[in-house]
C-alpha cells in the first residue's frame, strides 16, 4: 500500500465518509470556496492509479469507490508512525500525546475500560 500525499488523504477521508461517489461530490465536502474541480479530478486520477479506488463509467462521468477500507489504511500507517517515531512502542506514542497534553486522564481512563471490555 502506497502512502498517500496530505491532499490525496484528505479526498480519500471524504471518499471513506460519502461511499461510492462523484468528483463533484467530494468538491461539495469541502468547505468554501471550494477547491477547483479539475484539482480533485486530478487527485481522485492519482488514488485510482495507486489502487485505492476503482471508477465505474456512466455516460461522460465516473463513479469512484474505494477499494482499502479506512482502517485498513490507518493500521498500516499508524504502524509505521508507532515505528518510526516511537521506538515501536503504542506505550511511547500514548504517554508523548499524555505529556503534549494531546490526551486527559478522563480519555485515558476511557481507553482502559475500552480495553478492559473488549478482553471480556
């Protein structure tokens, strides 16, 4: 799986969030003033060449659907996050985000009972 450019992955989380769909309406998701047409045109060209979309014709226009599920994607790259810059610990990366103040003790408290249940 190729990683995607910060353009590509932000049209690809629309895509994810809309399901099968037309340029025009990944430009509507985002806000205004909305970016040119040919633009995305372009992007969602470059995911379908990366395989991450495939694109059915009708008439003059295609319809595009994802072909890697949206957690499909995040485990692979957040693996490689977790590896590259957190000494391949999701401890390191968890107790970083605790000391920037990213993440409450509330959420971690969270995350441990989510934890907790989920190895019921």
């Amino acid at each position: 799986m190729e990683k995607l450019t910060n353009q590509e992955e932000e049209v690809m989380i629309y895509i994810w969030e809309i399901g099968p769909c037309y340029v025009k309406d990944i430009v509507t998701k985002f806000p205004e003033p909305y970016p040119p047409y040919t633009t995305i045109a372009s992007i969602v060209k470059n995911l379908e060449r990366k395989e991450y979309l495939s694109s059915k014709r009708y008439g003059n226009t295609y319809e595009y659907t994802p072909l890697i599920k949206e957690t499909e994607y995040k485990k692979t790259f957040m693996s490689g996050v977790v590896r590259n810059y957190f000494e391949n610990s999701y401890k390191e990366m968890v107790s970083f985000f605790a000391r920037e103040h990213k993440i409450s003790a509330d959420e971690l408290k969270e995350i441990i009972n989510q934890i907790e249940k989920g190895k019921e």
